[in-house]
C-alpha cells in the first residue's frame, strides 16, 4: 500500500451525482489542523445526490493499516469509497489536507 495523506472532517467527499457525504467522525483525541481525522467506521451518508433511487452511504477499503488512531484505521487520500445504493462507483475526494501522511 502506498503513503496517503490523512482525510479530516474538512476533506470533500462527493458521489458522480453530486451529493455531499455526510460523516460524523468519532475521534476525539487527535485533530489535525483542528479537525477530526476520518476513520474507514465513521457513520456516514450522502445528502442531496440527485441520483434516482440516491446514493446511501460509502463503504471504505484501503486504509491505513500502520497507524491507528483511537483503535480505527484512519482514511488516507488513497482509500477507495465504493458507494451503497444508488447506481453505485465510487466516491469521489478533494479538499483534503497535506501534512500528515501514513500507510
């Protein structure tokens, strides 16, 4: 697995409809930059997908497997978000922060 860096609660994840994902990060030990970072578990679902029937929720694979934080895996920019429900693919991230990276 290649280094990504680290997704927070300011990263922008998106499906190919438009849809914001929603995701309610539960660490709260560790910020990064003053937000949250995102674990693969973190609750999560997608508000305002024009999709018919709409995107649900992303399911995380490719996380960090050497570095935990408060016992999950956190997120990196190269994690893949295959998305449930909907018409399905993949989600889609930008906006993420570029200082902290792990594997």
């Amino acid at each position: 697995m290649s280094a990504g860096y680290v997704l927070d609660a300011g990263t922008r994840i998106m499906c190919p409809h438009s849809g914001t994902l929603m995701v309610r990060p539960r660490v709260t030990r560790v910020a990064l930059d003053g937000r949250p970072p995102l674990l693969a578990d973190d609750p999560n679902a997608f508000a305002g997908c024009g999709a018919s029937p709409p995107c649900a929720r992303v399911q995380w694979s490719a996380a960090a497997l050497r570095v935990s934080i408060e016992g999950g895996q956190p997120l990196l920019s190269t994690s893949v978000g295959l998305i449930v429900g909907g018409s399905g693919g993949q989600a889609v991230v930008t906006g993420y922060q570029t200082r902290v990276t792990a594997r």
